[in-house]
C-alpha cells in the first residue's frame, strides 16, 4: 500500500521515515505473509518521537519529538495495530494553542518569546523514548521527567506519576525490573548535584529507597544494569555542560579525559557503599543485562569507541567509530580487577534479553544490526549466544530498516529463548511498514509471519512486549 511521504529536506530527522505521522488509526485483518503463531498473546509496543508543532524545523532534534506509541496487540493468530500520541500535559497545552509553545533543546537560547500559558511546565515530558512495565502498570517514559501512565489496550494517557510523593527526581527510560523479587530499580540524572540519585519500588509500586549517587560532574548517564545483589551505574564520558552550551556549543560533549568507569552497589545501599572500578574509556548508551556470577560481577552491553550524540551524529566516515558492538565487562569483587572483551563484531544497539531473566544470567543477547553507511540506521536484527559465543543475524533486505527488536516468549515458553522477536520494519523503496515476527531460535530462516501494516510506522526509539492480556 503505497504511503505519501512528505519531503523535509532541511533536517534527517524529519525526512523519510523519520517524517512524524499525525492521523491516530486502528488496522484489522491486514494482509500476512506467513501466518501469526497463536502462541504469540500480548502486546508488541513500539514509542518515538512524533512531534505534532516544531519550533524551527532547522533546529529540530530528534530527543523534542511528542511521544508516539505504536502497538500491535496479538491474541489466537490475529493482529491488532494501534497509534496513539501520548497525551502529555505539554502536548494538550500545543495542541490546545494550536501550534509550538516548547521550542526544543537546540532552540533554548532562540529569543522568540513562547505563549506558554502562566503556570504551565517550563520542559515538557515528552513521554517519547521507552516503557516499563511493573506492578500491571504500563509506563511511557522520558529521562528528565516523570513517568506516563498508560491503559493497555487501548493506549489512553492516565498522566504523569510522582509514586505519591515519593519520586524526587528525573526517572530514566531504562529502569529495570527483576521478575523474581518484583522490585522495578531506577535512576536519574540531572545538572545540579546530586547529579545521580536512585530508588528503588516495591513490587506493589511503593517507592521504598532512594539516595544520592556521587559523580565527579554531571553525565548523559542514558541506561544502567542491575543485577540480583548489585546495581551498576556508568559513568561514561559523554559529559552535560550547560556554560558549554551557553557558550554555542553542544550541551552533550564527548570528553574521553573524563575517563570511564562503572560503580557497583548493593540493591539497598547507599552513596558511601558504591565501589567504583576504572574501565576502558568508551561509550556506552544501553545496557542489555548483567547478573552476579560467584565474586563476579557481568555486565553486556553495547559499546562504542566514541560518541556522535554529543553532536549531530549524521557524520557517515566515523561510523565505526560511533557504532557499538556487543561488550562485556566482569568484576571481579574480591580481586578489583576488572576484565573486558568484545563479543560479537556486528555493529549494533538497543541490547535486549528476555525480560523475564533481566538482573539474573543470560544466555541469549538480541539487538538491532545497524546499517554500515547510513546513520542511525538498523538493516537488520542479531542474536549472541553467550554459551557458543555465536552470533546469528538476519537481514531485512535491501532499503529495508527497522527498530529495536523485543523478545516476545511462547505462551507455555520452557527455554529463555522459547519464544519470538517481534519489530516494526520499514521497505523504504515500497513505502510500506511491516511488523515482523521472527523465530527466536531460528532467525536466518526469517520472519515466519509479516504484516503489511496498512498505516506508516515512522522509526522511532525503544520497544517493549507485554504479555499479560
Ligand atoms: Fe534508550
């Protein structure tokens, strides 16, 4: 089905299929290659940035986008596609105005006067980068904000949560939920000391411990790792600057002589119980898990040698350089020495596992291949073993790209990877967005069903899969 694309020549981000969409629709009965496994119950959640008024299209970063989700919610071999914007207080306020009241990060310093009503939030939430979901609670969220509450299936916005009270500071989009205790672990970063704090929520949702994390200056700090006795957090070197940005430069900088290093501390602890161990210096945007191995502490993540999300990023001869592959780093707790090692050469980002096993050992890494040429641009999705230390992938084709990949189990799943990978994929010369549903245990054979989504799926950020109906 062909798709109209409207051409926005002065910013990547706004071209193609990174163009937002503004039409919220719902698709039934769309056309299937293959066949949609009825074991395959739950909700496939998909959220980026879709702004709905820019300030300046010149300007526009792609972290200012309104929040958009894309879900496809399966049930007994049938498909339910939704999209929906996330009805944050800041987009209500644009939309009510009827054009652009947030002008976006790089347009902080712009004069233009805004006519955001008095009493009205100075940064909007965006709700535009990832989920959680704990406590039978689905959360859009937004790393310098609290986060959105969600109603499955139908993806109405409840608003932001502060849990009572209890929350104060920015929430990432990457907190971590460990099925076995229940407990949902967090952080936030900010550019004012504390420039870290964490805390911990019940399995019933009570936010129950926080503290202070001590940092040496503020960091893009985008994701951390926990394990069953430990959480881990990154002090990496893409540095937060504000004089920097005041000055016209970026407010993220990449500074390797900030060195790199990754602190561990107990699930409960506190500030002075974080042992901090000197890595490698590189950068490090997402985590996929890490677990406690006898004194050991494993971490696997991506990594990259350095980073473009200090600047624009769009720099096509440093790929390489930019791109992350698949690393590990293990702790040793008694000894202090830290060993590192690439695992796989596939270049690649958004490192998932089964949700299920996050904070304990995995065996299987997923994440998304990216493009060798284009940036910012996935062509296909990988599998690392970490038994054989295999990587297997599978390509989408030619002028064919997707997103983050999201394990999705079996109903009645027995294995870590019994079950599917499940993203959206984008035939760019088609003009037309697919849903993919592969095999977790056989990825080269390809998807075993796809489906024509009738609706365009612009590329967005992080995805998840629920499987609770
Ligand atoms: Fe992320």
């Amino acid at each position: 089905m062909a798709q109209t694309e409207t051409a926005h020549a002065t910013n990547f981000f706004l071209d193609g299929n990174f163009a937002p969409v503004s039409d919220e629709r719902d698709a039934q009965d769309m056309p299937v290659l293959g066949e949609i496994p009825k074991d395959l119950v739950g909700h496939f959640l998909r959220i980026g940035p879709n702004p709905a008024h820019i300030f300046n299209e010149a300007a526009y970063h792609t972290f200012d986008g309104d929040g958009m989700i894309h879900a496809m919610t399966f049930n007994e071999g049938s498909a339910h596609y939704r999209n929906r914007f996330v009805q944050t207080e800041g987009f209500q306020l644009e939309q009510a105005h009827g054009g652009w009241l947030y002008k976006g990060m790089n347009s902080m310093m712009d004069p233009t006067p805004s006519e955001l009503p008095t009493g009205a939030p100075k940064n909007k939430n965006l709700a535009n980068t990832a989920f959680a979901y704990h406590n039978k609670t689905l959360y859009a969220l937004h790393e310098p904000s609290q986060p959105t509450v969600i109603d499955l299936p139908e993806l109405t916005t409840q608003g932001a949560t502060n849990f009572d009270g209890k929350l104060k500071h920015p929430f990432t989009a990457h907190p971590k939920v460990d099925h076995l205790s229940g407990e949902m672990m967090t952080f936030g970063y900010a550019f004012q000391a504390p420039f870290v704090t964490y805390s911990v929520i019940s399995a019933s949702g009570e936010l129950m411990h926080s503290t202070p994390i001590t940092i040496s200056k503020p960091v893009f700090m985008h994701d951390f790792a926990v394990t069953e006795k430990y959480s881990l957090f990154l002090d990496f070197p893409i540095t937060l600057d504000i004089e920097r940005a005041i000055a016209g430069g970026p407010a993220l900088g990449f500074e390797p002589e900030h060195g790199s290093r990754i602190g561990v501390m107990p699930r409960f602890g506190s500030d002075q119980d974080v042992r901090w161990f000197d890595v490698a210096t590189g950068s490090v945007v997402h985590t996929a898990n890490a677990w406690d191995d006898g004194d050991n502490v494993v971490l696997q993540a991506s990594r990259s040698k350095t980073s473009d999300i200090a600047g624009a990023g769009l720099n096509a001869e440093n790929l390489e350089e930019t791109q992350g592959q698949l690393y590990e780093w293990r702790i040793n707790l008694t000894t202090g020495v830290v060993t590192e090692r690439t695992l796989s050469t596939v270049y690649c980002d958004f490192t998932r596992v089964n949700d299920l096993h996050a904070c304990h050992p995995t065996r299987y890494v997923y994440a998304a291949a990216f493009n060798p040429q284009r940036p910012f641009s996935f062509d296909g999705v990988m599998k690392f073993d970490n038994e054989t230390q295999a990587t297997t992938t599978f390509q989408y084709g030619a002028n064919r790209f997707g997103g983050e990949a999201v394990f999705a189990p079996r109903v009645g799943a027995t294995t870590e990877d019994d079950g599917y990978l499940v993203c959206f994929v984008q035939d760019e010369a088609a003009q037309q967005s697919e849903c993919l549903i592969l095999d977790a245990q056989d990825l080269a054979a390809g998807p075993v069903a796809t489906i024509m989504v009738p609706h365009r799926v612009p590329y967005g950020f992080h995805a998840t899969w629920v499987g609770d109906l």
